[in-house]
C-alpha cells in the first residue's frame, strides 16, 4: 500500500529530538506560554521575513483572531464584507462569520483554484478586506491582489494554512499582506503532534491586540481589558514545530521534486494535472488532479493500494452548516469539487513509490 501520507515516517525522523525536548519541557513545567512558545513564535516570523508571530491554538481561531482584532483596532466593524474563495476549507469561512462579519464568496480560476484578481473584481462587492486563500500550498496572484488592496484601502489577509514557506518575488508566505493565519494540524507542510496555528503581521498593534485576545484579553494574569478568548499555541507542540522548521525547506524541495515527476511523467487525457509554474510559489501540500468519473477512479486506486483523499467532496456553499449561502451558484467551484483528488505526496515518499504511482495512473 502506497499511503498518502506517512506521518509515522514523518515524524519518526525526529524522535530522539522530540523525546529530549518532551524531558526538558517537563522538568521546566511552564507548559501555557512558556519559552518554548517564544522561541518558536521567534524562529517562524523571522522564517517568513515577518516582524511578529503569535501562537494560537489551531488555523481557525488564528484566521477569526486576525479579524477580531482588527475590530478591537477599528479597522473592521460587525457586518463589513470579507471576499472569500467559494472552494476553501470550509474554516475560511467559518472565521468570517465567528467574527460577525459578511463572507462574500467569489469563482477561483479553474487551474489554479485559487482567486484572482479577475474574480475579485467581478464580485463588485463593497467589501473592507480580502482572505486570499493559498490553496494547496500554492500562491495566489500575490501581486496583483496586493496592489489592488492597497488602491482601494482593503485589508489584505492570507489564510496560508496550507502554504508554509511558499514564496514569490515580494517574499514568503505569511509575509505579503497585512497578517497571514497558519495551521499547524499534523497533515501540513509543518505539522504539530497535535493542534496549533499562529499568526504573522508587521502590524505591532494588531499583534499586541491578539496577544490579548488569545489569553482571555490579558496581559497581566488576573486582569483582563478586553473580551478574550483560550487560543493559545501549546509549549510542547511549539517546541516540536521549532525541531521541525529546521527542515521545512528540505521537505518543501522533496514536494516539488516527487510534483515534477508527476507532472512531467503522469500521461492520460483522462487526467488534468494542477497548474504548476515551476518556481518555489507551491509547496504542493496536496498534488489535485481532476477526473470525469471519480468514484470509478478512486476504486482503480484502491484496487491498486494507492490511498487517496479529496480535499474537498463538498463546497462550502454546499454544507448544511452554512445553508444560507445554499440558494447561489458557483458552477465552476461546484465543478472542481466533483472532479478533484489528492494523490500521495510527502517529503517521506520513496521514487520507487512515486513511480508507481505514475505508472497506476498512465495505464488508467
């Protein structure tokens, strides 16, 4: 069986570092905030070239912390209109609405799943912020959408949950905006033993604002300014993500290597390959390709011990949860989501594996 994605060999690779940072962090016992929290807040916004990180408990709360915080500093008001992708994580959208604002949902380009300018503009939505959604790991029109922000003063806000340390020419994921949410669940590029998120901006008020926030509106124990919440980044998660980042650009160079293969060998009309402009803008979290007739393909690769996954069966739109958006229409968004399907990919992968998978594929 070709698993889709090891994380007994992902994370065996650094047991014997885990195992002495679990000894140091019981003997020093500060496990809410303590200076594993710090170091690794440290470590990652100077890896995105950010001034600030602030560690919280998982991707959403930071995404609704962002916004929350840019309430708390004015910026935003209940009921203002957030653009959001019609195809993300479903969480994108779940922060916008937790923080009593307006999702405003708009079409992504077909090939790269993720937003453009274009789509932006055709929304025609008076909205006060954009979330560019860096789906899969890949980079939205960073460019563009920057510029197109700052002409007509919006927040620009990056849900890069999937996109740690993708880059482009104005710099790193978590760096081209105004603040940028990361998730570190156990899947991603950067993944904790468990839950975590953090937050990175140059912004140093919206920073000190969600430092509160994510401790009950404190700074001081005991004495609370604001209305707060519990979404703070765990000290021991923290210090297996700073074990982990060491080798983060190592394992984002093996995604793209193992995508190269694919692209260049996987050869079947029945399949469409994700578009990939060969730069380090993608860090391929997830390899989407589509097909016409999923349930008969993802049964070829069951047959053939290939796992698989779907990210995602079901639109937003779509969910029972979110049944007030039920009644619009985002046919192209719609169309991915019954077509596409994750193949394996992981720094962990072996070239036997991946040609494997190659070869299942081409003699679908």
């Amino acid at each position: 069986m070709i698993k889709f994605l090891d994380l007994n060999k992902i994370n065996n690779r650094f047991r014997s570092e885990f195992e002495v940072s679990f000894s140091k962090s019981l003997d020093d016992a500060h496990f809410i905030l303590g200076k594993n929290v710090i170091n690794f807040e440290n470590e990652f916004a100077s890896y995105c070239g950010a001034q600030f990180c602030v560690g919280t408990a998982n991707g959403l709360d930071a995404l609704t912390l962002i916004l929350k915080g840019y309430i708390q500093l004015g910026k935003l008001q209940k009921g203002d209109k957030v653009i959001v992708p019609a195809n993300t994580f479903i969480a994108t959208i779940l922060s916008v609405l937790h923080a009593d604002l307006v999702p405003v949902l708009v079409e992504p380009n077909p090939d790269s799943y993720n937003i453009t300018i274009d789509s932006i503009k055709e929304s025609k939505a008076d909205a006060k912020a954009i979330i560019m959604v860096h789906l899969y790991g890949q980079l939205c029109d960073v460019e563009d959408i920057l510029e197109f922000a700052e002409t007509n003063d919006l927040l620009l806000i990056e849900d890069a949950a999937q996109a740690h340390g993708a880059e482009c020419k104005l710099g790193m994921a978590g760096n081209v905006s105004n603040a940028a949410a990361f998730s570190f669940y156990p899947s991603k590029n950067l993944g904790a033993l468990g839950d975590g998120g953090a937050i990175t901006t140059n912004n140093e008020d919206l920073a000190r604002v969600i430092r509160q926030l994510r401790n009950y509106g404190s700074t001081k124990k005991y004495t609370n300014k604001i209305l707060g919440y519990n979404s703070r980044l765990d000290d021991m998660q923290a210090a297996f993500l700073s074990i982990k980042l060491g080798e983060l650009n190592a394992d984002n160079k093996r995604r793209r290597e193992i995508a190269k293969v694919y692209l260049s060998e996987i050869n079947n009309p029945k399949i469409k390959l994700p578009f990939y402009n060969g730069t380090k803008n993608h860090v391929f979290y997830a390899f989407v390709v589509e097909v016409d007739d999923r349930n008969d393909f993802t049964e070829y690769l069951n047959n053939h011990n290939i796992e698989w996954l779907i990210h995602y069966p079901i639109p937003p739109h779509k969910q029972e949860a979110l049944s007030a958006f039920s009644n619009l229409e985002f046919p192209v968004t719609e169309n991915i989501h019954k077509k596409i399907i994750s193949l394996p990919i992981s720094p962990v992968l072996e070239n036997n594996e991946v040609q494997k998978v190659v070869e299942i594929l081409n003699s679908y």
